[in-house]
C-alpha cells in the first residue's frame, strides 16, 4: 500500500480510501491525509498545525453554537 501512495496522480486521490482495504472489525485505524493543502508558516504557528483540515479548535462550548 505505501508503494502506491508514492505513484499518486492528483486525479488518484478521489479513486483512493482513505482506509485500508482489509480493514478489521474492533481495530482503530488513522486514515491517510489525502488533503495536500497547507497553511502559510504563519498561519500554521499560530494554528499549531500546518494543515486546515487538522485545525480543529477547542471551543469550550461543543456542538451548541
């Protein structure tokens, strides 16, 4: 499986899982990012992370607002 992620086209992202495909009842699993943008280095610091869609900040207040 690594060895394709390496031959990726930008058009493969949408044929690829994000999981695995033997997949295993009662396993947990960290799907492979397949979003490649990134923030710009300032925004990423003040972010704690260079990519949006691993931005997920702490609100405080859940689901409510």
């Amino acid at each position: 499986m690594i060895e394709e992620l390496y031959d990726w086209t930008p058009s493969d992202k949408n044929s690829i899982s994000a999981l695995p495909k033997d997949t295993v009842v009662a396993m947990a699993y960290v799907p492979f990012q397949l979003d490649d943008r990134l923030y710009s280095n300032e925004q990423g610091f003040v972010s704690g992370t260079m990519f949006p869609v691993l931005n997920k900040p702490f609100k405080g207040y859940g689901d409510k607002k």
